[in-house]
C-alpha cells in the first residue's frame, strides 16, 4: 500500500477528531517565539470572553465552576497525545508493521552442486516516533514490507518450482575448406561457409539430493555429432530441438556417494572427441559410485551406463554398454591429474550403418552422416554391415600444472583399441596435446595443440569428432582465442587431416584437408556454470 493515502488518512483524522483550540496549537508550534508570544496574548483575551461569555449564558453559575486556562490547555494536551497513539497504531495497521508482524524469512538459492543453501533475510519492525512529521520513517517502513512480501512470493515459487537456473550462449563461425581432395587426382573447390551456433539450457533442484535438466540446442535434426547450423537455404527457419532432458540422483554424502541419471544427458564419463564428438548427447541410464579419500588419490568412481541407440519392433534393439573407472589425483598444491579406464561394447553395431544417409529434414529415422569405417560388401557392391564389431578399450589421462593462479598448463594423452575379433589390423587410435587454458574474464587467453592418429577401425566413426576425418587419418589441431569482454571470446582453430592410407592407390596427391574456423563465442550465463551432465 503506498504510505501517501495512509498519511492523508490520519490527518484527516486527526482533523475532524480535535477542537478548534488543539487545531491553532497544532499551527503554532511551526511559528516564531515572537508569534507565539503574541497569539499566547490573544488566547489569554479569547478565554476571557469565552468565560464572561459563559458566565452570561449561565446566569447564577458560580465562576470559581468554569474552568481555568491551564485545565483547558492540560485536557487540550491529553487530546492531542491520545489523537498521536490513536493515529501511531493505525499506521501500524495500514503498514502491516505491528510487532507481532515482525518475522525471519528464509530463502534457499541453489548451489554449485544442485544442492541448496538457506539464505536468511530478517525483517523487524522499527521504532516510530509519536510525531506527525515521521513521513521517512513511513517510506522505510513499506519498502520493508514490500521485501517481505516479495520474499514470500519467492518461498512460493520455490516450492513450486523447486530451484531454477537458466544459462546459454551463442557462437558465430566462419569456416574455410581448402585442398578437399585428399589423394583424389583432382583437387576439389574451395568451400567457404558461415555458421551458427545456439544453446539455451534449464535446470532445477528439485531437493538436496534430485535435480533435473532441459536443454535445446540448434543443428539438423539428423545429426548427433554437432549443433551447428549452416547459414543456408534462403534464409529459412533453422532447426531448433531438444538436446537433453533428464533427471538425476546423487547422494551428496562425505566419503561413499551413488549417483543415478536418467533420459536423454551428457556423457557421465570421462572422454576426448578420440572417441565422442564434444555434442554428442546419450540416451538411457548411467550408475555411479565413488569413494573419497585424504590421501593424494581423492576419489575413486565407478561409473555404468546402458545405452540404446536404436529401438527395433519385433527385433533385437542395438545397445551400447559400458564402465569407466575413474581417479583424480592431487600430488601437491599445483600439480594434479585423473587416471580413466573405459570399456565401450556396442550391440549390433551394423544398424548404424543401415541408418546412415537420412535425409537433413527426417527425424528419428537415422543420421546424415557417412562413416571411414571398412565394411562388408555382396556382389553387386551394397553395404552390407561393418567389417569390425567395435568393443573399445580406452585409457585417458590428464595432468595439470598450476603454473600460476591465472594460467594452467594441462597435457592430455588418450589411446583407444578395438578389440574387435574380426580385425587385426587397423586397431589403435592416439590423442595427444597440451593447452594453456584460461579464458574467464577480459584479457584472458588460451593456446593449444593436438595431435590424432586414428586407424580406420579404431572407433565407429560417424560418433568421434565431426570436425575432422573420422578415422584412418592423422590430424594437427592447433587453437588461440582470446577474451576480448566478460563473456566474450574469439577463437582461432586450425584443422589438418589427411588420410592416413590412400583409397586411390595409384594416386600421387596425398592432400591434408585445411580447414579454418575463425569464431565468436558469446555466453550470457545466468547460472553460474553448465550445470547439466558432465563434460560439457
């Protein structure tokens, strides 16, 4: 309620409430003593008459009866303080400041793990003065209330709601493809093209230990390995589609935890784009428990996750079934690292061949990639299946050097096997690089290098790094940005593949496909990180 009708309302009480008599007193307390002085004269001759004035209208009456100036000024007195309590507690009321009112609130606001913490704001009735002139003291006083009420409100939506927090960003790329022709006798055209990229993710505490999580992204509907969108076809409408939904589980205690995920998510295990493309989002169910410790071998975790990636009526699904094993490692104040071993078995791996080429517009109906993988032919030349099943061991690990509070150095290393019984050869892929990694406020930069090799049937290509030749390639990644505002960065990466082994066996060129991405990198996040999956 705004305090200027409360106000008039207690004057105007006040008003109609005192004589004539307290009203002038009430006027002359503003004045000069020399006003004050002269008007105490008048009264003194307006009581005068007013006594005469009584003594006349009641014949007979005594005049020691009529009262005397003092008494009428000591019960004009009395008035007035009962008209300021009288007018004091109906300030109260309006303003809901009563101290029966006066209450703590408690907020929560969610942490950095999903959790929450409660945050108090107290709001406590102050002391008024009996004064009409407290006006300040009035506009305080609902401002207070309004923060309760608002506060309330928040309360309310929490537990509606439970905690929300929303967080996003948007990156503009340029990329340049030069020398498309690898061992080809005829070096292809230049391609030249713009693209975008637009994420918007929401996520919420539903208590300490349940959180779930939204996330739309753009990019063709056919394509799992990437979220870019192609600045194309006319100016037509981009795709725009769910990328995660999911609910999750995590125990949150000390040193034994569990937890559990659901739906569509991020990878809940540790990997380089060796193995899976950095967008490339999981559907199905994951397991974790981990032990924590106070020695330099922190914590111990054991993750599950069984996979479908094809749903077949009236036939057996396709599945992807695996365990990491995972430690992180504190050695000293500035040098740290994690040791992971995976193991990744995919079931009835040949239906992704058979879903390769779908159209860019069809959903649910298979992925507009190709593959570098070998397969298995009849004899009229149709793709029959893969010639390798894919059972992959994978060992990562990361070091990282503190080599000052502003920029870490980490060195990655990740080698993976097809332990496929099919194949003997064309088994093993390596990843190896280093960054120099910081890029958080204005000023900030990073530089990196990665080197890949990755033989033909190494991993299932059409799920690692769409950006480069999938497979039966080596590849040089150099990378540069640099922040140029909180919340902006610009960004230079170099991709060089070549193929590893000609298809064009007669062919003199071997050409290392360059391409070039020139990019801006825009996040506008109100939640304090990515809270959804890992790995992001």
């Amino acid at each position: 309620m705004s305090n200027k009708p409360a106000v008039i309302l207690c004057l105007v009480i006040a008003f109609f409430s005192c004589p004539n008599n307290s009203e002038a007193s009430i006027a002359r307390q503003t004045q000069s003593p020399g006003e004050n002085a002269k008007n105490n004269a008048d009264d003194k001759d307006a009581n005068r008459a007013a006594v005469n004035k009584d003594e006349k209208a009641a014949p007979g009456s005594p005049a020691a009866s009529a009262p005397s100036v003092e008494e009428r000024l000591r019960a004009l007195e009395e008035i007035i303080i009962r008209q300021q309590r009288e007018i004091q507690a109906l300030r109260e009321i309006l303003e809901g400041r009563g101290p029966e009112n006066a209450a703590d609130h408690t907020v929560q606001y969610p942490d950095r793990e999903g959790g929450v913490q409660p945050q108090t704001a107290s709001v406590a009735a102050r002391p008024h003065t009996a004064a009409l002139s407290a006006q300040p003291d009035i506009t305080s006083g609902n401002d207070s209330a309004q923060t309760d009420q608002t506060q309330k409100r928040v309360e309310e939506l929490y537990k509606k709601f439970g905690s929300l927090r929303v967080s996003g960003d948007i990156r503009f790329r340029a990329e340049l493809f030069r020398n498309q022709g690898f061992d080809n006798l005829v070096e292809g055209q230049d391609r030249n093209r713009l693209r975008f990229r637009a994420r918007l993710a929401l996520d919420g505490a539903i208590n300490k230990n349940f959180d779930w999580g939204l996330k739309l992204a753009s990019g063709s509907f056919t394509d799992p390995v990437s979220s870019n969108q192609s600045l194309t076809d006319f100016y037509d409408r981009k795709p725009f589609a769910l990328e995660r939904a999911f609910i999750r589980y995590d125990s949150k205690t000390d040193r034994v935890g569990v937890q559990l995920v659901a739906g569509k998510f991020g990878p809940t295990f540790r990997r380089t784009q060796l193995v899976w493309d950095d967008d490339l989002n999981f559907e199905g169910a994951s397991e974790a428990i981990y032990f924590k410790t106070d020695s330099s071998l922190e914590q111990i975790k054991l993750v599950a996750f069984q996979l479908p990636f094809k749903e077949v009526s009236g036939g057996k699904d396709g599945m992807l079934y695996g365990g990491q094993l995972q430690t992180d490692w504190k050695m000293s104040s500035t040098v740290s690292a994690n040791v992971n071993v995976a193991y990744y078995d995919w079931v009835r791996a040949s239906q992704v061949l058979q879903a390769l080429g779908a159209p860019e517009t069809q959903v649910n109906g298979g992925i507009s990639l190709s593959t570098t993988n070998r397969v298995i032919r009849d004899a009229n030349g149709n793709v029959t299946g893969l010639l390798a099943n894919f059972n992959l061991f994978d060992v990562l690990a990361d070091l990282t050097w503190q080599v000052s509070s502003r920029f870490p150095v980490t060195f990655t290393f990740d080698y993976v096997r097809n332990l496929s019984s099919r194949i003997d050869d064309e088994q093993n892929g390596y990843w190896a690089g280093f960054q120099v990694r910081r890029t958080r406020e204005r000023g900030d930069w990073t530089a990196g290098y990665t080197f890949a090799r990755i033989e033909q049937d190494a991993i299932l290509a059409p799920f690692n790094f769409s950006d480069i030749l999938s497979s039966n390639s080596r590849v040089h990644m150099p990378t540069v940005a640099y922040q140029v505002a909180d919340g902006v960065t610009l960004q230079w990466n170099g991709l060089f593949s070549q193929r590893a082994n000609k298809i064009v066996l007669l062919s003199p060129f071997n050409r290392y496909l360059n391409q070039r991405m020139r990019q801006l990198d825009s996040q506008n996040a109100i939640a304090r990180d990515w809270p959804i999956g890992s790995g992001e």
